[in-house]
C-alpha cells in the first residue's frame, strides 16, 4: 500500500508552512508529498522541493477553496497511474501539524472502506458558522435531515485515490451550484456527498478514535458550544485523547493564540 500527503496553498511564506512541512519530516512519514501550489515566491517553491515535496502549479481562475478540488482532481486523475493501490492524506496546511507518522492509524483501521470523513464532533445545526454556510447553501437538504447529522470537516480527508478523487469533483460541482453563492460551501458539500450512496464506503470517525482533534470547535468554542466529545489534553507541545494517546493530525491549532505560538517554536 503506497500512501501520499496532498496539500494546497497560495500566497503563504515558508514560515507560514513550516510547522507543516517540518512535523510530517519529524514524523517519520516516508511516503510521496505533493503540494499544490498558486500564488507562491520561488524561496518557497525551493523549501518545498529540498523537502522533497512534488510541486504542481496552476492560476487562480476562483477563490481558492473551491478551485483547489477541481484542480487536484485532475492531479489525481493523473497522479501515479501505475500504482493501484495509493492512499490519499488530504489537509490543510496553515493551521495543520502531524504529531505521529498517520500510516501505522490508517492500516490499522481502513478496513471495509475506502474513505474516512474526520468529525468536528458537533451536529451541524448546533454550529453558528454551519448553520449560514451549510444552511443556506442546501436548505433542502438542510430540512431533509442535514442539520441534525454531524459535522465532518473538508480539511482533513483521507481515502483510496480513486475514490478521494471522484470525492473532490462533487464537491467542487456541488459547491458551484448553490443557493447561495456567496457563502464557500465545500464542506457543506462534503458533508452531503459522504451520506450518499455513491460514497457508501465512508467511514466516519470520532475524535476519540484518535486520528485527529478538529480544535476549531472542541478547544476554541468548547464551552461555548454543544460538543459531542471530550477537550483534548495538551500537555508539552502535544495533544492527546482521553486514552492517554497522541492524536495523529491537530487542525486548527493557529485559532488559539498561545497554542499557535508554542507550536510554531516546536517546529521552527
């Protein structure tokens, strides 16, 4: 099984992603690393590529959180035809770090499935945000049942390649046809496609399961909010569930001042 971290970025400088590219190093992870890349300056292009991360440009034709699934789709659709058996790791990248190498979490758990959908532990219509993005972007599906299911968030997805890759070309098909263009509704699509039968082999995984904490909601707003699950323990630099073990992925970490800070010394 051959497995792949896949990013996007534009306009961010090399100390913008360092806490990313450095923690996947520190990781141990061995696998290929490709990063989609925009607006970008050539320091960072070279810290990427002496990192040993595949680069792919393109131009910005439209806001980049809905472009950046239409064009990794067709990276993907071209990525490593040869290999039959590839893995894709989807993130973030500002506000992502890798505490652990996330092969070992994937094989222990990818069977039966061919895509894992990460929860925000929060139903979606106990979210302010998620009420107005996923709302009012699908309000048929909203009333259909949508709002009471659980919030699985578009930055940090992990699946088969072809699977992930049919997965980013609904979302951005999905996302172009709203009720409300003005709201960036990818992870309001997202969370639509993973219940339908297309897309039947989703897994959808807990915080506590260990892969990664979502920090948005359950530390920034976890006393604010209706969360589903236990805050997680941070200690020396490190989060961990309430079984004592280190989470794979933290997103979201740069929402938390201090939290941001101490991370970006660990991985200066």
């Amino acid at each position: 099984m051959n497995y792949t971290i896949a990013g996007c970025i534009t306009q961010y400088g090399v100390d913008d992603i360092r806490p990313y590219v450095e923690s996947i190093e520190k990781s141990g992870f061995n696998g290929e690393k490709i990063m989609l890349v925009y607006a970008v300056s050539t320091d960072v292009i070279e810290y990427l590529t002496k990192k040993g991360w595949i680069i792919f440009q393109s131009e910005l034709q439209e806001h980049i959180i809905l472009q950046r699934f239409r064009d990794m789709h067709v990276i993907l659709n071209q990525y490593k035809p040869e290999s039959k058996y590839e893995w894709i790791i989807w993130t973030d990248v500002k506000d992502v770090i890798f505490q652990k190498n996330p092969i070992e979490w994937i094989e222990n758990n990818k069977e039966f499935t061919r895509l894992f959908a990460f929860s925000e532990c929060i139903k979606l219509k106990d979210d302010p945000w998620a009420v107005v993005n996923s709302g009012t972007t699908f309000p048929l599906e909203w009333h259909m049942g949508m709002q009471d299911q659980i919030s699985y968030c578009a930055g940090t997805i992990v699946g088969d390649k072809t699977y992930i890759k049919d997965l980013f070309l609904q979302i951005y098909h999905w996302s172009k046809a709203t009720a409300n263009p003005g709201q960036l509704s990818d992870q309001a699509a997202f969370n639509i496609l993973i219940h339908l039968e297309q897309f039947n082999s989703t897994k959808f995984v807990k915080q506590e399961q260990g892969f990664v904490t979502q920090l948005g909601t359950v530390w920034v707003k976890g006393n604010e909010l209706p969360i589903l699950e236990p805050t997680p323990i941070y200690k020396d630099g490190k989060f961990y569930n309430q079984n004592g073990d280190e989470f794979v992925i933290v997103h979201q970490y740069d929402r938390d001042p201090k939290i941001k800070q101490e991370l970006k010394e660990l991985y200066k």
